[in-house]
C-alpha cells in the first residue's frame, strides 16, 4: 500500500554544517623582511632549532615587531686561561657533542694588572656552554665568562644598544645615528680623563634619543573558582576562563565574556560606552580570539601575567586542545613571553624595590594593581558584591575592564612616564627591555659593567678571584647579619622639632666611588707605593696609579645626573615633552645609581668585592661625622643624622652655604637641602621619626602602621592617626592632636568592645605558600584556620587566601566564615591599636596610656582581655 509521501518530492536537506574550528585559522610566524626602516631594538632571544640569536625590532610607521636573525656566524663560546694545546688532551672537552674548536686570543687581567694569553672554547649552542644540570664544558673545564646568557653575550660582542635604532638593509643589521642627538656635554662636566669623557658622550647619545609612542594593549583575564578564596593554579588550568579584556593603546576596548549554561541572569546585557562586549559561545572561541589580539599588537602589559594570565592561558589552552602552534605565547621557568611581541609584566617593574622607592617616591607600599593604582592613578580596582564567579555578565565585564584600564593607564599616566622609564633605564644597562623589566638592579649594574669589560677587552673575573685576590673585609658589623659595619646612623634628639631643613649629601656613594677611585681593581693594588693612601677606619688602601672601571662608569653617570639632567628637569620653561625626558632620566639615573654601591657587598652579585663595599661605607661614616663636626663648629644644631642625611634646625643662609662649600672643598662631596619639615618628632629609637611638610604631606620612617596583613579596621586608624598629626602647625596645635587621638582610640575602643565592626574589617588575610598538610614543623596561625576550614569538608589548597580573626577561645584564630562577632578577643585587638599608635607616639614623646587612659579604658569594660 501507498502513502502520499511517497509520491511528494521532499526539498533536499543539505548536511548540518560542521562546527568551525576557532583554533583552526591560528598561526604565529615572525615577520623577517630584508629590508627594513628605522627601528627600535626592544628585544632579543635564541632559536634553540636554527641555532641563532634573533632581535626584535619595533617599527614606529607599521607599529609591529619585525624579527632579524643573526647572520655573522657569531657563536657561543667561555674562556679559558689554559693553552690550546692542554686543552685538547682533555677528551671529555674534545669529544663533547657541543665542542667546535678553539681559538687563541688575549684579555687584559685586571686582578693580575697585565694582559694574558687566553683560550676561546667555542661551541654549537648556548647549553653546551653551560644551562644543563650536568654535562656542561663549564663542568669540565675551569672557566670564564661562561655563566652570561648567551643572548646578551652577544649584545656585547656585537656592540649592540637596546632601545636605540637600527635598519636592515639586504638582511644586513646597521645601527642609526641620529643628527638631531648631541654626543657631546658642555664644558661644565669637562674631564681630563680620556676615557671618563667618552662614556659621558656615550651615556649622552644614549639617554638623549627619542623614545617612540609605543602601540601596546593591556590584558586581564577572570577565571571561574568553585570556592571564592581560591587563587586557580595557573599550572593546573583546571577552571574556565570565563572573561578577558584587551584594553588598547590605539582604540576601544574589547572584553570577551563566556557564555555559560550555569548562568543564572539577564542574557542580554547593554553595552558599556568604555567597552565593547563580545559574548563567546565556548571557551575554545574566547581564548583563539585573545590570541588573535594578542598576537596583533607589539607590546603586551598585564600585571603579574608572567606567574598568572599568560602562564594561565598557555596551560587552559593545552588542556582544551590547542597545539603548540596554536598558542603565541612562549613560558620560561619564571617568565612568559609573547612569541612576535614583547611582554611587560608591570608586577615585575613595580616590585622592583629601587624603582618604588626612587623612580616614585615609596608613593605606593604594597604591590599590588589596586595599591599602586590608587597611589599613582588616585583610582583603584571596582568593589564588587560577589564572586567573580558570581557576577552578572555586565559586572564581570565591568570588572575584568577596569583591571585591563589600569594596566594601561600606569603606562599613559603622567606623560608616559613608565614606558620612558623603561626605555631609559634599558638602554644604561643595555638590556632588552623585556629582560630589564624583569630584573633587579643588581642585574642591570652588571650588565652595564660586563658590557664595559667586553668594550675595554678585560677578561671578565668569577667572584671567586675577587674574593681571592682581594681578601674579606677589616670591620665588625654592628647590624648583626651583615658582613662589615655600614653606613653611619648618629643618636637622634629625641622629641619634636619644628622648621627643621634636611641636608642630603648628592649621590653619596656613587659620589665616594668617583672621587675616590674605588674599585675591585683599585682596592688593595699590588702596588707598594699606593698602601699609604688610606681608607678611614679600615686596613685597606686604594690605588693611585690606575683608574677603576666602577669609578669612572658609576662617577660619569653620577655627573650626568647631578650636574645635567637635574638641574634641567627643574626647568620650566622648557618644551613639556623635554622637560618630561629629563625628570624620567634623572629618575632613572637615580635607580641605578643609589644601588651601585650595594651590589658590590651582596655575595649573590657578580662582582662582589667586600672590601670595596666595606671601603665606601666607611668614607660614609667619615664624611657624616666630620660634616656633623664642622656644622656644629659653625653653631647649627643638629638633631639627627643617617648614612647621607642630617636633620638641622634651619640655618641662615649665609651658615648653609658656608657648610656645603666646605664638603666640596674638604670631601669631594656635594651638599644639597632635600627637604624642609614644619616639624620631625624623633624617637629615641634611630631610624624612626614622623616629618610633617608644609603642604601637611607627612614622611614616615621605621613606623609601620600599613604592614599587608594587618586587618582594614588598623590601616584606616593609622591613617587617621597621620591626617591629624599632619594638621599640626604649631607646638599648640599638639593639644587639639591629642584631644583628637584620644577619641579616635577612645572610639576604637568602644566599637571593638561592642562589636561594632564588621568581621571582615577585623580579618587578617593571608596566602597559602603551599598545602595543609605541608605545614609539619610550625603551624602559622593562618593554617590553624585553614585547618579548621578543612574539618568542615571546604577544600583548602596552596595558593589559597585565608581569611581569619583572633577569637578568645581555641587556637586563638578562627575563620571568618566560621566565626562570629561575639568571639572576637577585644584584648587581642586592643593590642594591636595599643601597638599601632605607640609607635608613632613614642616619636612624639607621648605616652599612650596617659594619653588615651587605656587603663580606665578598660576599667569601664571589665572582662574584655
């Protein structure tokens, strides 16, 4: 029997389309023209397949990174002060798989002060020098110069200047010199030593270059949490990533939110007018089209993207089934990179404590996005009502905006100051900038003195020959832990001083490095005629013979700043955009400079030398004393010195300048007032005192109300405690301060007892360093919460945040989910004010308890400890 349908003619179904592939249309290959404009050189790194070292050159007219690889036959290579000849009896050296010949050649000894036959052990790749466990020709042979990356070997030998532009002509590398930059300083820093005038030049081509207007965006990503506290493991990648922004340079904003089918909320969200919502359907589209963007911009900012955001997307990636080929971004052991471009982690700028606290003046305390944000930018992170994993599409892209903004926003604020900062500073220590970002100071002096060694063709010694050649140090520490005794700190008067003038000797050390020729090289000389020319306070000569390396580098730079580019950053008249590169470069210079004395004293430094350390701390204590003599001789009271600095009650004019005359004239040295204070109440405790400005800006030294893990109710006390005391114009002022400090304790006080505060303003916040059970020998009180947290069945992990609060009962601390107000110990807390307030009343040289009548405070609260 028939059916109707089988006499209908059905249209033709065509096959459900397959699903696109958002990983399939990815692919990362460097731009390598033969040609190429002026650029700039903003990174470098190894091609462990092709086996050369490639710059990254930034175009300023495409705005993108175009790649140039080595094409000199340079190669990896250590040095060995052995013959050619006993060398190769040396089969495991010969029959290395990485061995390719040797070369005779000569270096100049600056241990030995004569010039010596060398032999150069050149190899296929950097790791058969040295990088591997085990295996290495720096393990069988005694070697130099083999634990200096590869890639900035090369820089040197190649006499290449990070930051500074280039053309490729027929795939040729040539450096450009600009018309328009001076290579040559006026007659005020004229020197007769030869070569101390040819780095001034030098460090005057550098530092007087244009900076280009870097393309750049600014990435964030949110990552869903199953438990609020917890910090996902970038490693692991176990959670989606269910939003990300990219915040551009160049044009608007973009954040791409994951659709979720867990999502409980209005689909259709409004758009923002500072971004644009991109809404994913999987995770696998979002995070192809984050690559798509990143690989697409020359510079990419996170903040802490090399141990999180990047480190995160490479392992989700992975896991989701991406291909190595498919992700732009390269991991390290402690970095992530991007595979055409250049990432800069701001993190790692930031934390870098000379660039906190000489490039922005310790404006910010703790390190992170919010803090610097709200101290640099006067705006921080959004509040928000829940979890991330919480949030509203709108408030989840709202909030992972915000982050990307600020990321960006550090780099434009103030004239761009972070990007020309960075330029600047790569280029002294002729670092790529992606590598400058992420080292200390002491990376950045030693690149800078290894480069000045390749330059003169010294051989560059190990620590070891220093030590050796130079012996240990002749003072006793008073600091115990540290190797010699340090830097001068003179009994304070104790109380409260007014109109009080800071004398700051100018660059100090770096100061006492130049004038008295100070270096490994120049300390204990072998030559007898130079022992009578002795340290102060030390058993320790230096050389009359022969400049030091570290004299004339660290003194030409320390000129450069005093007498050039600081006079001139305070001139107002010039151009803003100039004006702007002077303050940057002073800053900079002032980075580098307060570190390079240090570094020579911290064993872990490559040229470590404790006796030239020991040698300038004591000329410190010797200038400080004698310039403390000479101002009392002249009848101007002094309250309090340390290391570089002097408290004086303001003297006339005529006595200040007669003071500073003297120091130039007697130490070689330059005095400069630094600061004017309405008044500094000093402690009988040395470096800790309060210093009011004029402008009621207060200074706080040794006094520690803003520690990170102190709970919000003692920051906003503490902060409450310095606006009062910055409102103090007068000794009769202090009255009215008291008054105010006795009720902003009082009230304290009051609240805690009656439970007043919210146990998240009472909570102390603290990080996992690893798991429970990994805690065996000690158990911090964040663990004993943590702990308990586990009891009740919640997963508590390394990484984790744990936030708690001290109860009167138990171990004494108890989880903020699991605890209530009623258990809060009041005794403990009350503590804790007690010893946020004295230490900055004790400055004061007022009591506490008779201040505040914290015993009959607590008389009217029986039973409250």
């Amino acid at each position: 029997m028939y059916t109707l349908d089988q006499f209908v003619v059905k249209p033709e179904i065509p096959p459900p389309k397959p699903k696109e592939d958002p990983k399939a249309q990815l692919a990362f290959t460097p731009n390598i023209p033969p040609d190429l404009g002026e650029s700039y050189f903003t990174g470098a790194g190894y091609d462990g397949e092709k086996r050369l070292v490639y710059l990254k050159l930034y175009e300023p007219q495409s705005q993108k990174i175009h790649f140039w690889y080595d094409n000199t036959g340079h190669l990896p290579y250590c040095l060995s002060k052995d013959s050619p000849e006993n060398l190769s009896k040396k089969e495991q050296l010969t029959r290395h798989p990485g061995f390719l010949r040797f070369e005779k050649s000569k270096r100049y000894d600056a241990l030995e002060g004569k010039e010596i036959p060398v032999t150069i052990v050149y190899a296929r790749d950097p790791l058969s020098i040295g990088g591997r466990p085990t295996g290495c020709i720096r393990d069988i042979i005694t070697a130099w110069e083999a634990d200096i990356r590869y890639v900035e070997n090369y820089i040197y030998d190649r006499k290449l200047e990070p930051g500074m532009t280039y053309a490729v002509k027929a795939r040729k590398l040539e450096p450009i010199r600009r018309d328009d930059v001076p290579t040559s300083l006026p007659k005020l820093l004229d020197e007769k030593d030869e070569q101390y005038s040819k780095l001034l030049d030098r460090w005057l081509r550098l530092l007087e270059a244009p900076v280009p207007n870097y393309r750049r965006v600014a990435l964030d990503i949110e990552v869903h949490s199953p438990l609020e506290t917890r910090v996902p493991d970038p490693t692991e990648a176990e959670y989606r990533v269910i939003a990300a922004s990219l915040v551009p340079s160049d044009s608007s904003a973009r954040v791409f939110v994951l659709r979720r089918s867990d999502y409980v909320g209005d689909q259709d969200q409004e758009q923002s007018p500072d971004f644009q919502i991109e809404f994913c359907n999987t995770e696998e589209e979002l995070i192809a089209r984050v690559f798509k963007a990143l690989d697409d911009y020359p510079f990419v900012l996170t903040f802490n993207g090399d141990d999180f955001d990047l480190r995160y997307l490479f392992h989700r990636a992975e896991r989701i089934g991406f291909t190595r080929n498919q992700i732009p971004i390269e991991l390290g052991r402690e970095s992530a990179g991007i595979r055409n471009g250049i990432h800069l982690d701001l993190y790692k700028f930031f934390f870098n404590r000379s660039i906190q606290i000489y490039a922005f003046n310790s404006k910010y305390r703790e390190v992170t996005l919010d803090a610097i944000s709200e101290a640099l930018l006067e705006t921080g992170k959004m509040d928000i009502s829940a979890s991330v994993s919480r949030l509203s599409y709108q408030e989840l892209a709202a909030y992972c905006y915000q982050d990307a903004q600020l990321v960006l926003d550090l780099t434009e604020f103030d004239g761009e100051v972070v990007m020309k900062l960075i330029t600047a500073v790569s280029r002294i220590s002729f670092l790529p900038i992606e590598d400058m970002s992420r080292q200390g100071v002491s990376g950045w002096i030693r690149s800078m003195m290894f480069k000045e060694h390749r330059d003169r063709g010294y051989i560059i010694p190990r620590s070891e020959d220093i030590k050796k050649a130079k012996g240990s140090t002749s003072t006793t520490a008073i600091i115990k832990g540290k190797k010699y005794k340090g830097g001068m700190v003179v009994d304070p008067v104790p109380g409260v001083h007014f109109s009080v003038a800071v004398l700051d000797f100018a660059s100090l050390y770096p100061s006492i490095i130049k004038t008295w020729n100070l270096g490994y090289e120049t300390i204990l000389c072998q030559h007898p005629d130079c022992k009578t020319n002795k340290i102060p306070d030390t058993d320790h000569w230096v050389c009359k013979q022969k400049k030091a390396m570290e004299s004339q580098i660290i003194g030409s730079l320390r000129d450069l700043r005093i007498k050039w580019y600081k006079p001139r950053s305070k001139e107002r008249n010039l151009p803003p955009d100039l004006l702007s590169w002077y303050q940057v470069v002073q800053s900079a210079l002032k980075v580098v400079l307060n570190a390079s004395y240090g570094v020579f004293g911290a064993d872990r430094f490559s040229l470590y030398c404790p006796p030239l350390a020991e040698s300038v701390a004591a000329i410190g204590r010797y200038s400080i004393t004698n310039t403390i003599d000479e101002a009392k001789r002249l009848g101007i009271e002094v309250f309090y010195g340390d290391t570089d600095s002097i408290f004086l009650g303001t003297p006339s004019k005529e006595k200040l300048d007669e003071l500073i005359q003297w120091s130039k004239k007697e130490l070689g040295m330059e005095l400069e007032v630094d600061k004017n204070y309405r008044y500094v109440a000093l402690s009988s405790r040395k470096k800790n005192y309060l210093g009011v400005h004029e402008d009621n800006r207060v200074d706080i030294k040794g006094l520690t109300g803003k520690k990170r893990h102190i709970p919000e109710f003692l920051k906003q006390l503490f902060n409450e405690l310095v606006e009062i005391l910055g409102e103090v114009k007068s000794p009769s002022d202090f009255d009215n301060a008291r008054t105010q400090i006795r009720e902003l304790v009082r009230e304290s006080y009051s609240r805690l007892k009656n439970r007043k505060y919210r146990l998240e303003d009472l909570a102390f916040n603290m990080m996992m360093g690893k798991s429970v059970g990994g805690y065996t020998k000690t158990t911090p009180q964040h663990i004993k919460a943590a702990q308990q947290l586990t009891r009740t069945g919640t997963d508590v992990r390394a990484g984790d945040l744990v936030s708690f609060v001290k109860v009167s009962s138990g171990t004494g601390v108890k989880p903020v989910k699991l605890a209530n107000l009623q258990e809060i110990d009041v005794g403990k807390y009350t503590e804790y004010i007690r010893s946020t307030f004295e230490q900055v009343l004790d400055a004061l040289e007022l009591d506490y308890e008779e201040l505040t009548g914290a015993k009959k405070l607590e008389s009217f609260f029986p039973g409250s400890t």
